[in-house]
C-alpha cells in the first residue's frame, strides 16, 4: 500500500523541487565523505588481500583488472548500499518517526499539506537518484584505493594501471550493476520512510523505526543482490 | 479585566440571540483495538461564533473528537457536518478545502523542527498560495507573529524556544490560513500559570479579532472560565454534562462539580 501510494504520487503536482533537492543534498552530497573512506579501503584491501594469490600463479598482471571488476561488479554497489542504510534510512527512519511522534506530521496533514508528498515522495527520490551516483564515486575511490595498494608493493604508473582496467572492462559489466543500485536506492528510501512513518506513539519507538530500518534495509539489499545476479547470469 | 469581562457577557448575548451550528456531531463511536470503546455516541453541536470547552477525565477521548473532526482519526460509527458538509463522506481534495478552513492547536505545538520560526509559518503561507511574493509572504508571517507577541522569535530554531512560545508560534501557524474554526488541542498543559493564563487571554483575544469559532480540549479550569462560552463534560464517550461555567459549577452531579473544585 505504502509503495503504491508512491506510485501514485510521484506523478501528481505539486512537485516538492526544493525539498527533492535538498534531500539530495542531504543524502548525496553529506554522505560522500563516508563513502569515499569506504571505497578507499575497499580498493586497498581488496588489492593487498588479492595480490599474494595471485603472484603465486603468476599473474600479477590480471590485479588491476580483477580489482576494478570487483569493485564495480559487487563490492562497491553492495558494500555502499550497505553505508547508506545504515545511514540514509535509519536518518530518515528517526527524522519521520520523531515527526510522528511530535504530531508534526498530522500538522501538515491538517494544514492541508500532504506528508506523503513532501516527506516520502522527496526521499525516495533522492535516495533513488543519489545511491547509484555514491556508488559510482565509491568505484573511483576504491580503484584510486587499488592503485595505492599496487605500489605498496611495486611501482605501477597511474596510466598503466587505468588502461589495465579499461581493456579488461566491459560496457556490460556497468549496466547491472549500475541498475541495481537504482533499486538499492529506491528500497532504502522506502523502508526508511515506511518504517519512520509508520512509528506508533513514544519516544522509544522512534529508535525501534531506525533501528528496523536499517535491518530490514540491509537484509533488502542482499536479497536485491541475489535476485540481480541471478538475472545476470540469465541475460549477460 | 473588566473590559473582557464585558467583552465575554456581550459574545454571550450574541450567541443566544442567533444560533448558526457550523460543527454538528451525531452519535459518534471510535474504539481503538478490540475493546478499547473512547467515544460511545457522541452528539455536540458548536455554534458560530462560539467557544466551546469540552472537559474529562484524561483518556475520555476529548483529543479524538477533535482529531475526527479534521479527519486524522476515521470514526467507526456517526457523522460529522463542518460548514454543513459531512466530512467523513468527503474525497481527499473536498476534505482539505475544509481543512484549510480549520485551524488545529495541537498540545505540544507541532512544530516543523527542521525549519525556523518564519519558515514554519512561511511554509504553510506558500503550500496554499503559490502566487504570493516573498515580501507578501514576508508581511503575512510578521503579522502572525504579531498576533501572538512574538515578532522577535522570527529567526529562532524550534528548540531555541520555551513551551509557551512554541504554543504561540503553533498559534500563529495556525492563525496565518486565516481560519474561521480553531481546535484547540489543551492549549496550556504543561505551561506555568501565567503562562497558562497568557495563552487563554491569547485565545479569547483572537475570538474577539477575529470571529473565529472554537473548540479547546483542556483540563486548566482558568482558562476554561475565561474562555468559554459553553462547557461539554464527557463521560465514559458520551457527553455527560452541558452548560456555562456557572452552571456547571453548581450541577447536582458531584463528579461534574470535581472539576470546578
């Protein structure tokens, strides 16, 4: 019910333009510190972990290669959808069940504003378009990650290893894992939501909303994760 | 003091002479779970022009009937008329027409608290009038303000202020839609008695201004006699007693009188 409504009202005017970007502020532009520090070690580790396997059957050479396909393929969409559910949707979880609580929500609802549209429809939105652009950072981050991690041990030229990369990706290695995250987004905005705005009476519930936001969130995403690899596998 | 007082006795004269029902409320139920029964039956009718108090014991389901009214509890059972329009058969559009006409005081304030003082009032301006400029927007807000006595709190956070003031900004909120009904929703719990007695002197002055028509939930008898026309106690959800303060003061029923003591 709570995902139809959204379907119904992201179509109808007023459009809430000023408040869909402010939360893509919020969500997008103040999330990307912690997801930088992530993508970076992300990339780090994954290249230090990678690479003693990998010169025992000589082929050293594949590191850059198998560290971007990693990254952009799995680790980075899952690993940052990850951060932005344990961020984004408990933030909102708390923010609408806090406004639940306090009565601010039945306040617009009074006043003749419709919460549904100001508050859900804008943070779906933003979540929706602002995830897959973290992750795609959180992919440069981890390979400039990768890079550092390759010359801790050797001495590989910046050019190089970028060129490494391009010649063993593939335009179709982007596109489902650039999709699935539109629907990472687009479930941590909605669970985040559901569960604030539908948090009973009390204080404590507030906390139960963003902590089962982020549960139910998380546990979303691998599930969404699953179903997308397996889709995968069928068409590319 | 005396000029309010005369003030009350002129409103009061007023209303016997000419009796416009404008809220009318008819065998209304609501029970919450499975047998949690808050309202059994409720009939009131509020007149134009008119304050009406409604009093009870906490859990008596004073806030439900209000919160019927505009619609953010559906009853189970009854009909609700608000400008001769029963509200509970309304579609969503016809029902915030009428809302907007409806002013809701509610008990903590309800303050958008991502938002300062002007953006909360300014907010509400601009959802219901796209087309005013930012100096109309501006002008509107200040005379909000104005109304409640707190120009100077304009740029504060909702957090900067203390619980009155949150109540008169709330107030002011609700004052900038120009509503010709206001729900008050125990509009001085929590508040010391000056402060209590600062925002029942608001409420009667606003009727005065105004013309509104209004509705208060409280347990604070001060405010009760200053500002109401008409008292309703309700009783196991269902009205149990009517009539003015003094009337009431002196009812045969001792647990109507418990509330005047």
């Amino acid at each position: 019910m709570f995902a139809k409504q959204f379907f119904k009202e992201v179509f109808v005017p007023p459009y809430e333009t000023k408040e869909f970007l402010k939360q893509c502020y919020v969500i997008g532009y103040k999330s990307l510190p912690l997801v930088a520090i992530t993508g970076f070690i992300m990339g780090l580790v994954l290249t230090l972990q990678s690479r003693p396997t990998l010169v025992k059957f000589g082929a050293e050479s594949w590191l850059p290669g198998m560290v971007a396909l990693s990254l952009i393929r799995e680790i980075a969409p899952v690993i940052t959808a990850l951060i932005c559910a344990g961020k984004i949707s408990s933030g909102i979880g708390a923010e609408l069940g806090s406004m639940k609580v306090t009565e601010q929500i039945d306040a617009m609802e009074v006043s003749a504003i419709n919460p549904y549209n100001y508050l859900v429809v804008t943070r779906i939105l933003a979540c929706t378009l602002m995830v897959p652009i973290l992750v795609f950072f959180a992919d440069a981050i981890g390979i400039i990650g990768g890079y550092v991690g390759i010359n801790i041990h050797g001495d590989v030229n910046f050019y190089r290893y970028l060129t490494q990369i391009l010649q063993s990706l593939e335009f179709l290695d982007l596109i489902p894992a650039t999709v699935k995250t539109f629907f990472f987004g687009f479930f941590i905005g909605m669970i985040g939501c559901y569960k604030g705005f539908n948090a009973s009476n009390g204080t404590e519930s507030v906390g139960k909303a963003a902590n089962s936001a982020v549960v139910t969130a998380s546990l979303t995403i691998f599930i969404i994760d699953m179903v997308a690899v397996q889709i995968t596998d069928l068409f590319f | 003091m005396i000029k309010e007082k005369d003030n009350i006795e002129k409103d009061k004269v007023s209303k016997t002479k000419k009796q416009e029902p404008i809220i009318v409320i008819k065998d209304l139920h609501k029970t919450f779970g499975k047998d949690n029964k808050v309202l059994q039956g409720v009939n009131l009718t509020v007149n134009k022009g008119e304050d009406l108090v409604i009093l009870g014991r906490s859990g008596s389901g004073k806030s439900v009937t209000i919160k019927c009214i505009v619609g953010l509890i559906e009853p189970d059972k009854g009909e609700i008329k608000v400008f001769d329009e029963n509200v509970l058969n309304l579609t969503k559009p016809e029902l915030n027409e009428i809302r907007v006409r409806i002013g809701f005081l509610f008990q903590s304030g309800a303050l958008y608290d991502s938002m300062s003082v002007r953006e909360n009032l300014a907010f509400t301006l601009k959802k219901h009038n796209r087309d005013l400029t930012p100096e109309e927007v501006e002008s509107e807000v200040m005379e909000a303000l104005d109304n409640v006595g707190l120009s100077d709190a304009i740029e504060k956070m909702p957090s900067e202020l203390s619980g009155g003031m949150q109540k008169r900004i709330g107030l002011a909120r609700t004052l900038i839609l120009k509503p010709e009904i206001i729900l008050y929703d125990e509009p001085t719990t929590g508040l010391d008695t000056i402060t209590s007695r600062e925002i029942s002197e608001l409420i009667l002055d606003i009727k005065h201004k105004r013309k509104t028509t209004s509705i208060i939930i409280t347990h604070d008898m001060a405010c009760a006699k200053l500002t109401a026309d008409r008292i309703m106690v309700l009783k196991d959800g269902v009205i149990h007693a009517e009539g003015t303060y003094e009337e009431l003061e002196k009812d045969e029923d001792e647990w109507v009188r418990s509330f005047f003591q």
